[in-house]
C-alpha cells in the first residue's frame, strides 16, 4: 500500500468530499493502481473501484514493506 511520506513528485490539487486538498501526484497515481494508501495524517485515502466479482487484494504491510497477494477463490461471500 502507498504511503504518501515516502513520495517526492509535484503535488497536485484533487477535491475530497467538495473540499480541496493537495497531494504528490506520484502518490495519487500509486493509489489509482493500488485502490487505497496512507496519507500523511494516517487516514487513509482511496480510488473507488466498483469490484466486479473478479479478484480481492490483500494488502500486507505498507510504503516500502508492501506485499499484495491475489486470493484466488470461487463462489465465495466477502461481505453478509
């Protein structure tokens, strides 16, 4: 998972919830790959994906520690 202290590009403005905000342009194009990364306040910031029934990602560790493993499973319920 991307963590925003370890991005060094330009920063760009993207609006939250109608409010503007700024972040590196590197970490928001990390996010669109990887859904979800950790903002420098600790919350977290995400690209909404719709999940289409294909594959899940499990994210282990964070920034430089990362590891995302595909789960391959069939007719399973992630939710109830």
């Amino acid at each position: 998972m991307p963590v925003e202290k370890d991005c060094a590009g330009k920063f760009i403005g993207i609006n939250i919830d109608e409010e503007p905000r700024e972040f590196r342009q590197d970490f928001t194009d990390a996010i669109k790959i990887k859904d979800w990364g950790k903002i420098l306040s600790g919350n977290y910031l995400g690209w909404y994906d719709s999940i289409k029934g294909k594959y899940i990602d499990l994210f282990a560790g964070e920034g430089k520690l990362d590891e995302t493993f595909c789960v391959t499973s069939y007719d399973n319920k992630v939710c109830q």
